[in-house]
C-alpha cells in the first residue's frame, strides 16, 4: 500500500506528521492492531494516518457490511 501522496491536515491544509494531535502514529499501536490494520488496506506499517481518515473508513466499513 505504498501510497507516495502526501495526506493534507483537514484544519491546516500542511501534510499530516506526528506534530498533529490526530495523527496516529504507527509506532503508537499494538503490533496485532497495526499488521490487521495493515493487512485490510487502512494504514502502512510504516507511514501513519490522520485519526479523521481512520474514522472515516472505519465507518464506512460498518455501513458496508451492514448493508451486504
């Protein structure tokens, strides 16, 4: 999943980096939640994602597979 974008802040339209209060930092999670994580396309094992983004997908996960 080695996306070369780079992902904006939605409050500061910069890069999103660990400086940001939302970011989740892949260091920060437990190696069973980040490899699940990793394995189902929401984040890179080695690159972090925005905790809005996260949300995002993780809601519209529910939405899919309650609608299925």
């Amino acid at each position: 999943m080695e996306n070369k974008k780079t992902h904006s802040c939605p409050f500061k339209h910069e890069e999103c980096t660990r400086e940001c209060a939302l970011y989740i930092d892949p260091d920060e999670l437990n190696e069973v939640v980040k490899n699940k994580l990793a394995s189902v396309g929401v984040i890179d094992r080695g690159k972090g994602i925005c905790a809005f983004k996260n949300l995002s997908l993780c809601v519209n996960r529910i939405l899919y597979e309650e609608l299925i």
